[in-house]
C-alpha cells in the first residue's frame, strides 16, 4: 500500500513538471518568433535547462509507468496465489469437517459396540462361572487316571468364591482342554496298574481297566483279589468283587494283546437314582431289569 502511495505522490509532481515544462515552450516560442534577434546567452541557457528537465520528467514518467505495470503484475499474480491457497484451505477444512463427522459417528458406534461387549461379557463371567462349578463337581466324580491327565488344567480352575484373576478366555480354555480330555478319555478303554486296598487289610498293586468313565474293574496277578469301580456323589468308589478275578484279568490280559480276542462278560451295575450322566452315556448296549444285570461286554 505504501509503495502504491509513493508512484501515486510521484506521478502528480511529474505531472506539474510537464505542465510548468508546457508552459515554457509555449513562451519561448512567442519569444523566439518576436524577440529572436534580441534573445542573449542567458535566456538560451535557461531554456536548455528547462528542456532537459522536460525530457528527464519525461523519462521519469516513462520509468515509473513502466514499473507501476511491473508491480501491478506482481500484485495481480500474489493475488491469484493467494486466493489459490484460500480455496486450498477452505477444500481442507470442509475436508477436515467431514472427517471429524464420520469420526464422530465411529466413535458413537464403537461406544455402542462396547457396551454390547461389556454387556455380553457380563453375561460370560456368569456362564463360565456356573460350567467352572459343574467341571469342579465332574472332577470329583471321575476316576484317578483321568483326574491326573486333567490335574494341570484343573489346578488353574479357579476356587468357588475366590478373587479371579484369568482372563475369560483363559477359563474358558481351561474348561474346554479338561472336557476334551475326559471326553476322549469316556470312548476309550484303559488300562492301568494301580495300588488297591484289599480286605485284609494289606495292599496289592492290581492291574485295572476302566470302560471310559462308567465302569472299572480291577484284579490282582494271582489269587482271588477282583473289584468293581463306579462313580458316586462323593467320588470313584472301589467294591470287592472276588468272584469276577479270572474274568476281569482275561479282559485286561486281552486288551494288553496278552491273550486272542474273545468275548469276556463282565457285571455292570447301573444305579438308576445315583449314575451319573456321563456314565450313561459311556455304558454300551447295556440295559436294566432290576438294579443289578451281567452284560457282554466286548473287551477288544
């Protein structure tokens, strides 16, 4: 602006320089036509000088057009810059303004998918709960050799009552890996050797084989020692079964490849009112007249 004020100041004294130089040439043509043979050295040096600050107004002139044009170019390009980068800027805000919209209503869905979340995983520690409680209460019920098998997952189940500190995925992996394993456990036939207790009082190592999770038998090398494990409420309960020796030890002699495949019968008792489900299910093709029945049982 202050440039624009100094060409403008500028442009007016060289306008009155060119009036005044007008003026003199007007008069000295009247001289030069009227008094010309009068005319002295002085006055010719006057209008030497007078013309050579015309032509200098005159160049001054030139000059300052010439730049004036110049800086309105540079002016009218700054302009055009500067009105680019408004519109730049104005594109990004209402770029910017449209981000922060569709921020806004993500982070809306996000709360909202949250607290479906949290609702659901409310509703997770309340299951897992009550499936930790009936895993705790289904390990009591199975036999040694499973709960051993099972005896690294089932430690991590949390006591009924304490302070949780695993996350849900780790109790509900605990869960699945003990179910997986008594699961496999329930379809196959094991057989184990074991220290039992006997009725004399004295202590034997016997061999036993458990039919998945639903019956067991049990038998000593030599003699009469036999019996018969169930699950009960309060654990695998052991019976004596004496009787059942030389059947029980030609099942497990069978299963350990130690004698041909044959057919062994063996008793299967089915207690209606304190089986558990899982027994049940473990027992096959077994069916109940009364409370006790033998069943052929294929021992391969």
């Amino acid at each position: 602006m202050k440039l624009i004020q100094d060409r403008a100041r500028r442009s007016s004294r060289t306008k009155r320089v060119l009036a005044g130089g007008a003026a003199v040439a007007t008069a000295l043509g009247f001289v030069a036509v009227g008094a010309m043979p009068v005319q002295d050295e002085a006055d010719v040096d006057a209008t030497r000088d007078t013309l050579e600050e015309w032509v200098e107004t005159r160049r001054v002139l030139s000059k300052e057009k010439a730049d004036w044009a110049l800086g309105r170019e540079l002016l009218e390009d700054r302009i055009e810059l500067v009105r680019g980068e408004i519109e730049s800027l104005r594109e990004r805000i209402a770029d910017a303004q449209s981000s922060i919209a569709e921020a806004d209503e993500k982070r809306v869905e996000l709360i909202e998918e949250n607290q479906r979340y949290k609702d659901a995983s409310v509703t997770l520690e309340e299951m897992v709960a009550v499936l930790e409680g009936r895993t705790r209460a289904l390990l009591t019920r199975l036999p040694e050799p499973i709960v051993e098998r099972v005896k690294p997952l089932s430690q991590r189940l949390p006591k009924e009552g304490a302070e949780v500190k695993q996350s849900l995925g780790e109790r509900f992996q605990n869960i699945v890996g003990i179910l997986n394993e008594v699961n496999k456990f329930n379809g196959e036939i094991t057989v184990t050797s074991e220290v039992r207790d006997l009725s004399d009082g004295t202590s034997a190592e016997v061999a036993a084989i458990y039919l998945g999770i639903g019956q067991s038998f049990y038998a000593a090398s030599t003699g009469t020692a036999a019996g018969i494990g169930r699950p009960g409420p309060d654990g695998w309960t052991w019976s004596e079964s004496n009787d059942d020796a030389e059947a029980v030890r030609l099942a497990i002699a069978v299963m350990k490849n130690e004698a041909p495949a044959e057919f062994v019968l063996l008793p299967v008792r089915v207690a209606q009112d304190e089986a558990a489900p899982e027994a049940n299910e473990a027992a096959n093709e077994t069916t109940t007249e009364q409370d006790d029945r033998e069943v052929e049982g294929d021992a391969r």
